[in-house]
C-alpha cells in the first residue's frame, strides 16, 4: 500500500476540507480567522476551520446528491 493510497482509503478532516474548497476559499477562512484573532495558532485556526466545515457538511452532503 502506497502513502498516496493510505490517505485516500483515511482522508483527514483537513484533505476532505480541501476537496470541497477552492484553494481561494480556503485562503479567504484562514486570513479571515488571522484577521479576527492574530493570538491564535496556526493549528488552532485549522481546528476552527475543521469545525466550520464539520458544521457545513450536511450541505455538502446536499450539493452532491443533487449533482
């Protein structure tokens, strides 16, 4: 089994983040969290970024089964 194969067969919250967002939407999060709270980390502005798209993911869920 390849590295590639694992992280297809265990995608992490962040790979699946980045699947369902534009590199510009995910840019636009990131420096709107940097922006509002320069006293964080960089992982916690992931964690956050996590539980936003752990909070969106019905919708995403939606988008797909109408396309």
């Amino acid at each position: 089994m390849t590295t590639d194969s694992i992280v297809d067969a265990n995608p992490s919250n962040f790979d699946r983040l980045r699947a369902h967002l534009s590199a510009e939407g995910l840019a636009c999060h990131l420096l709107d969290g940097w922006l509002a709270d320069r006293t964080k980390s960089a992982e916690e502005l992931l964690s956050d970024l996590e539980a936003f798209y752990d909070s969106k993911e019905p919708d995403v869920a939606a988008q797909h089964q109408e396309g």
